[in-house]
C-alpha cells in the first residue's frame, strides 16, 4: 500500500516535470525562431542598403556620414566587399548569393570607407 | 483511477491543441511580417520633393536662372538629380515630379503616377506620393503659390 502510494507521487512529479521540460523546450525552440527571423541576412541587406541609400538621397555637398556596420559586418569576412556605392548604387552582400542593392538620386560625388571606433565597425561616407 | 488517467489523456491533448496553435499563428505571423519589404518610399519621395523645393528655391526666393533651366533641360539636369533606376527591376521611369510654379507646370517621368497620389488606403501596388504647397518670393518681391509633388513607384522593392 505504502508502495502503491510513492509509486503515484512520482508518476506525477515525473509527468509534470516531462510537462515543464516539453513547454520550456517549445517555446525556447519559438524564441530562437523569432530571433533567427529578426536578423536574417536577406533582411539585413536590404535594410542596409535603403538605410545608406536615404541618408545619400538626403545628403547635401559637404556631408560626413559615419554608418554603424557591426551588425552587419559580423555577418559577413569581408566588408570592403559587403558594402559597396557605384553609379548610384547601393549594394549589400553578406552571405545570399546575390545581395541587394537599392538605387538613389543624388547625384554628387561620394567616397567611402571604413573606419574602427574603439574596435566597432563604421562605414565613413563624404558627400562632395 | 481510470477516469483520473482518462481525464489526463484529454487534458494533454488539449494542451498539444493549444501548444500547435500558438506556434502556428506566431510562425505565420512572423514569416507574413518579414516576408514584405521595407517600404521606403514615403521618405524616399519626401527627400526627392524637397530636393527640388531647395534647388529652385534659396532662402525663400525662386531662382529665375534654375527656373530657366528647367524649361531648357528638365528637372532631373537642373537640379542634378540622376532619376533613371537601373536595377534592371523595372522597364520604365520609377519617379514623378510634378512643379506647379504660379500655374506654370514642369514635370519630369512617368505621368501615370500623379493620378494615383492621395489614395493611402491602395498603396500597396501603386506609387507613394509627397505633396506640398509653398508661398515664395519672386524676383518682384511678390508672393506666388508653389506646388511640388514627388512620387516613387519602385513596387518590386517595396511592397
């Protein structure tokens, strides 16, 4: 009797238990989806690009923009290459095949670069 | 006891129930949220419109000579705007700018997009428009009403 009664608590304490393992599992696999969405490097790219693309839109001659990249530059070995500006183009390429690009409208000359503030990444602009 | 178990069964079940339910809507939801592009063209077509505004009008007073250059040479050489998207996305003309100066109209691009200006509600498929009225000087010192109106289409990348 006293074996029947210990063999009922532990049925319980291990389903529940298999219970709270299963759910912290579900939703910790849910979490790591909705992060791995978040920065997705399709969405980067493209975001990237349209960000850079409006801030040369709106540029007058004389502007210095400094861009933070490290989020994207972490994403990628090679950011000379990841980050480009020509013939009125922006162009974003991490890891997709074929990157993104987005055009914009000012028609001024622009150098770039890239540049480490206290070891984080920043993309130097200059309007002329 | 067979009722109890019985009754765990069920309650279990209703769980798995409400566990696929949840996952379901939160991994539709997400991938419907970025599965769009991010729709720029409001700013896009903002920035373009006072570009224009800047570039025919300094401190408040209209340019007569940028006016005539654009009566030469159009918009886009006037005001040094290089408007042709080369993406290889799109067939035609992606921006419209329209420049009511005291009734006299200069445009520049496709003149399909004006027409759709002012409908917020169907963006979606169509152009983005940025409309403005302006007082400004001319070279007598007198008032005149200035109307600009930029448009970005660019649809694939956008929506």
């Amino acid at each position: 009797m006293i074996f029947m009664k210990n063999k009922k608590g532990s049925d319980i304490i291990v389903g529940n238990v298999v219970f709270i393992i299963l759910a912290l599992l579900f939703f910790g696999l849910l979490l790591l989806f909705l992060m791995n969405q978040s920065s997705i490097t399709r969405l980067m790219e493209e975001r990237t690009a349209k960000e850079i693309a409006l801030l040369l839109d709106s540029a007058e001659p004389g502007t210095e923009i400094i861009f933070d990249i490290e989020e994207i530059a972490s994403k990628t070995d090679d950011e000379a290459n990841a980050i480009r500006i020509e013939n009125n183009f922006v162009y974003v390429k991490l890891k997709s095949k074929e990157g993104y690009k987005y055009h914009f409208f000012n028609s001024e000359e622009i150098n770039y670069d890239f540049m480490r503030i206290d070891g984080r990444r920043y993309l130097k602009i200059n309007v002329q | 006891m067979f009722n109890k178990k019985g009754e765990e069964r069920e309650l279990s079940f209703y769980w798995i129930i409400i566990f696929t339910i949840v996952a379901v809507a939160l991994v539709s939801g997400v991938l419907v949220f970025y599965s769009h592009p991010i729709d720029v063209r409001k700013a896009e077509s903002g920035i373009l419109a006072n570009k224009v505004v800047n570039c025919v009008v300094h401190e408040g007073v209209i340019q007569e000579e940028v006016i005539e250059d654009i009566r030469n040479n159009g918009i886009d050489e006037a005001c040094d705007l290089v408007l042709t998207d080369k993406t290889g996305l799109y067939d035609k003309e992606q921006y419209y700018i329209e420049l009511n100066i005291n009734g006299e109209i200069f445009k520049y691009g496709d003149e399909e997009y004006g027409p759709f200006c002012g409908h917020e509600k169907s963006k979606e498929n169509i152009p983005v428009c940025y409309e403005r009225e302006f007082f400004v000087l001319n070279s007598d010192n007198s008032f005149v009403k200035m109307e600009v109106l930029g448009a970005v289409a660019k649809i694939k990348q956008n929506s």
